[in-house]
C-alpha cells in the first residue's frame, strides 16, 4: 500500500527534525567537551537527579520550576536545555 501524501509529508518533517536535534546535540556535545560552547547549559531533571550526576557547569532547572527559573535568567544569553533521554 502507498502511503498517502499527507502521510509522506508528516513523516519527512519528522526525519528533517530529528536529524537537525541529531546535529545540534552532535555540537552541543562537542562545545561541552572542548569548553568552547558560549551558552549557558540548564539541567531540566529533578534536583536529586541533578545532585546524583550532571554535566560539569549546567546549572539545575527542574522541569516543575522552568517559569521561575525563565524569569531568572538573563534574555540576552543563549540556553541549552538538556534532560532524560537516548543518545
């Protein structure tokens, strides 16, 4: 059966974003490594999961406190938020 067309467009806009968060995490990882990354590095896990083990410099933003933490934090500086996941 040949998938419909709306069906084709939603699964290429899927692959496209995938392969762009690929890419970007790809850099991000490389910037944390090598300490060139000009961006501030927010953990979105718990505390205790923070606490447990982070990447050395995030700074812990729990998902349950991203509205306090968003107006804390400066607008003119670049964020990257990371959490639990598969790499």
């Amino acid at each position: 059966m040949k998938p419909l067309p709306e069906q084709l467009a939603r699964l290429k806009a899927y692959y496209e974003a995938k392969l762009f968060g690929q890419a970007e995490l790809h850099a991000v990882r490389e910037k944390v490594q090598t300490g060139r990354g000009e961006f501030v590095l927010l953990d979105a896990r718990s505390r205790d999961a923070f606490l447990a083990g982070h990447i050395p410099g995030a700074l812990s933003a729990p998902l349950d406190r991203a509205a306090l933490v968003a107006r804390l934090l400066p607008a003119d500086r670049e964020y990257v938020t990371y959490s639990w996941g598969h790499a």
